[in-house]
C-alpha cells in the first residue's frame, strides 16, 4: 500500500501544489440530508509523492447512520470535533491542489455541503476521478468500485470504508492508473496547473473550544489486515496554525452546488475550474 509521509516531515503548506485524496464516511447517501461522520485527506505533491495526512471523526449532531457499513457507533463520535472546528484545516490542506477521490463527485457534494452550514463557499475546484481514470485505464477489472479496482491494480487488502484505508488506496490507485502507459500526461498535468490558480478562502484557526480545551481530533486508525480487530480510536489536538494562515473575511452569496439528490455508483471525471455554478443565498450556521 501507499507508504505514509516521512516521520518527522512538516505538515504541507498550504497553496503547496499536487493532489488532495479525499474520502468522506456520511450519515447517509444524501450531501443535502446526511453529515460527514469521519473525513480523510492525503496529500500528493506533483509527482504524486506522499507528503501528509488528515483524518478524524466528526460529530454529526445526530444519528451516525448505517453503522453496518462504515463501523462508527454513536460512542465513537463523543467528544469529536464538529465539522466547523476542522473546517480551516481543511481549506488549508486543499487549498491549490486538485481534489482526487473515487467517484470524486460524491466526496466533494459533502464537502461543500459542509462548507455551505458555516457559510464558506468552496472554489470551483478541479476534480479528479480514479473511477473515471480506472474505467480508461483497468479494463480487466470486474467492476469499478474502490475494492474491484485495487484488486485489478494489484494493490492488495485495504480497510474499506474507513476514511483513511479509502483515501490511501485511492491515493495508491491513482499513481497506478497515472503511471499506465495508456494515461496522457494532459490527463492530470492540466489539472494540476488549473488548480494551483484556483484562489481559496481561508479561515482563523478556532484553538480552543468556549471550555478553553483544545480542539481535540479523533482518528480511526485503519486495520493493518483483516485478522485485526476493528480500528482502535486515537485522540489528538489539531495542531498549530501554519505561519502564513491568516483569517481573511468572507463575503458574497453562497453557491448552491448542482448535484444529485443521492450519492451511489457512477461515473465523474475532471471538472475545470471555470464550471457555471448557481449561486443563492447564504445560509446560517448549523454545524
């Protein structure tokens, strides 16, 4: 599998350039109904070499939903941060980096969606779709989700749906499909030098929680196989702002993001940055 960043390797800056594998586990197939219950992010550089990760759970302020699939009880998220205390985190990881994930479409409806509850439009960013690149690029797999696709690219056992197993083998299967000889370079060169002039929104970094405690992050750490038990929950504290991240005033109607009522099996594949988007309202806070 993808080897992890180099111990002791600074966290990326932001507007640092390459790739953001994202993966988000929700409370239901629905971006306008459900939550994100645990979110992950890898972070690529321009020659798709690991240089960090993010990953915690989040309090959904209600139900976890299908805990069948994604093995989050409601224990698990007590005491989680909810998604505005991570939320300039995270613009800060994305921010100048194509947006990668599996069915990609699906992951970024969340995430704006999520964005859209704190008021915090997300930039028309390029997206990237290793299903999309799988189809073009694995035809002998058996089927194009996340598990048919590792397996045809060889990649091995992964912990599926924990957010972190899904965005390190995504990250792993789009190095397979970009180093095919059947892949273009304009396939993801293009991408790359559209996002880095994406312009990003920033946020000031919320320390402490009205307590006074810090803001804690609580992360699922993925099974090394199958035999394990099921993931083990380990807290940290969201760390220090980077130098350069300032807070910077948002204005502006919020854009209303044109996706499907439900997330499923499809097809998604490179969106440019320059896509039409209807625009309406801002809407309150409720995270």
């Amino acid at each position: 599998m993808l080897p992890g960043p180099t111990p002791g390797l600074p966290v990326a800056p932001a507007g640092a350039g390459g790739f953001a594998v994202v993966d988000v586990e929700a409370t239901g197939r629905s971006p306008w109904r459900h939550r994100v219950v645990e979110v992950a992010v890898v972070l690529l550089d321009g020659e798709l070499r690991p240089e960090a990760e993010f990953c915690t759970l989040l309090d959904p302020l209600g139900p976890v939903g299908p805990t069948h699939v994604h093995r989050i009880a409601q224990a698990d998220v007590e005491g989680a941060p909810r998604f505005r205390e991570i939320a300039p985190r995270l613009l800060e990881l994305l921010a100048g980096r194509v947006l990668v994930g599996h069915h990609v479409t699906c992951d970024h409806a969340f995430l704006d969606r999520e964005f859209a509850r704190i008021g915090v439009p997300l930039p028309p960013v390029p997206l990237l779709c290793t299903m999309r690149l799988a189809r073009a690029h694995l035809p002998q797999a058996r089927g194009f989700g996340l598990a048919a696709c590792a397996e045809a690219a060889g990649l091995g056992w992964y912990p599926a749906h924990t957010a972190l197993g899904d965005a390190r083998a995504t990250a792993e299967l789009l190095r397979h499909c970009l180093a095919a000889p059947s892949c273009p370079p304009d396939d993801w060169a293009v991408p790359l030098r559209e996002a880095a002039r994406v312009p990003w929104p920033r946020l000031g970094r919320a320390r402490s929680r009205p307590s006074g405690e810090p803001v804690p992050l609580l992360r699922r750490e993925p099974l090394a196989s199958p035999e394990d038990a099921l993931p083990g929950l380990l807290r940290e504290i969201l760390p220090e702002p980077l130098p350069d991240s300032l807070p910077e005033p948002l204005s502006g109607p919020l854009p209303r993001p044109l996706v499907p009522p439900q997330c499923g099996p499809g097809t998604a594949g490179v969106r440019p940055p320059a896509t039409a988007r209807k625009e309406t309202g801002a809407m309150g806070s409720t995270a």
